[in-house]
C-alpha cells in the first residue's frame, strides 16, 4: 500500500520574494516617516528664527523711529534754550559793566549811582522735557556716542547754571547800606559769573545743535 500523501495546510507559506518585498516596504515606509518628521522640525525652526529675524526687524526699526523723534525734541529745544541764553546774555553782560562803572567812580569819590535799568539777576528757565523723556524712554543709548557726550555736558552744565544763579541771588541780598563799594562789588561780581557761566552755555548748545544735525543727517 502507497506511503499516504501528507494533509494540505490551510494556507500555504509565503513565497521568499513577497517577503522580502515587504520588509523592503516597511523600511521605505519607516524612511519616510522619519523624512517628514525631520522636515517638520525643520520647518519648525525655520519658522521659529524667522519670527525672531522679523521681530528684531521690527524692533529695531521702532527705536531708530523713536530715536529720530527724540533727535528732532531734542533739537528743538536746545534751540529754545539758546534763544534764552541770548535774551539774558547781553543784559546780564550790560549790568556787570554798569556796576563796574558805579564801583569805579565811588572809588575815586566822583558821584555815582546803582545803573537805573537794573532789574534783578534773569534767571533762565531751561526747558529739559525732551532730555528727560529720552531718559525715561532709554532712547539716549541709542544716540551716537559724541552726540550723547555732547548732551551730557550741555544739561550737567545747565543744572550747574541753575544752582549757581541760586547762590548769586542769596549773595545779593546780603546787602549793607553802610558798604556800598562792597554791594556794587558782590552785584558785579554775581552778574560776570552769570554772563560767564551763559557764554559757556551758547558754546555748548552750539555744539549740542551740530552734534544732532549730523545725526539727523546719517540717520537719513
């Protein structure tokens, strides 16, 4: 009796070359996802430091706009200030002659009299809105480094001014009726400091202006 055949399987076993198809399919399946993945960090980035690259843009062009606008403050008032240094200078230069004439002709006993258009040492109110401001705002970084040495000096050198003229009129109230060569000589002597102090005031909003139009020019 014939050897009997074995029994057919329910499912015959896969031919080699399915198989290897397949696994070949799973590895270019398994590829892609890691290439989109990648792409998709990628863009991410991207993205990412162009949002940066744009915002950096956009804030530096806010402060070079806020930097102009304070460049054009701070013009304007220093041409403001320097209308006032004019306005007093000459006065305050006049009445140190005067006294100094009075003085003079009390000294060799000759008749003499307090100059009769004084009218007390001009104060000079100084407008500083525009220099605060651009401190507040941390503009005067921005500025170019002469210019902001410039302003520094120019602002320092007002305040100086102010306190100054303070302690000149506390002087000339210090007054004796029985000493008038000593009050034409204090009189005098706090109008020439004030004329001083103004002349070196008119140099630096001189050089204060220049600075800032040379700035306001390579700006653009």
């Amino acid at each position: 009796m014939p050897p009997s055949e074995p029994p057919e399987t329910e499912h015959a076993a896969a031919p080699p070359n399915a198989s290897r198809a397949g696994a070949v399919q799973s590895r270019h399946d398994e590829r892609q996802h890691w290439k989109r993945l990648l792409f998709e960090v990628v863009l991410l980035v991207a993205s990412a430091a162009l949002a940066l690259v744009v915002n950096d843009w956009n804030n530096e062009r806010e402060r070079r706009q806020l930097a102009h606008r304070v460049l054009e403050e701070l013009k304007l008032e220093v041409q403001q200030n320097r209308q006032e240094v004019d306005a007093e200078l000459g006065y305050h230069e006049k009445m140190a002659q005067s006294f100094r004439a009075s003085r003079e002709a009390l000294a060799r006993g000759e008749q003499w009299e307090q100059p009769a258009d004084f009218d007390g040492l001009h104060q000079i109110l100084f407008q500083r809105a525009a220099y605060e401001a651009a401190m507040m705002s941390q503009t005067l970084p921005h500025l170019a480094p002469n210019t902001l040495s410039v302003l520094a000096a120019l602002y320092t050198q007002q305040d100086e001014y102010t306190q100054n003229l303070r302690l000149y009129a506390a002087a000339t109230l210090q007054s004796d009726d029985k000493d008038a060569s000593r009050d034409l000589r204090l009189t005098e002597n706090c109008l020439k400091q004030m004329a001083a102090s103004e002349r070196r005031l008119s140099g630096l909003l001189d050089k204060a202006k220049d600075a800032i139009d040379a700035e306001l020019d390579a700006r653009g």
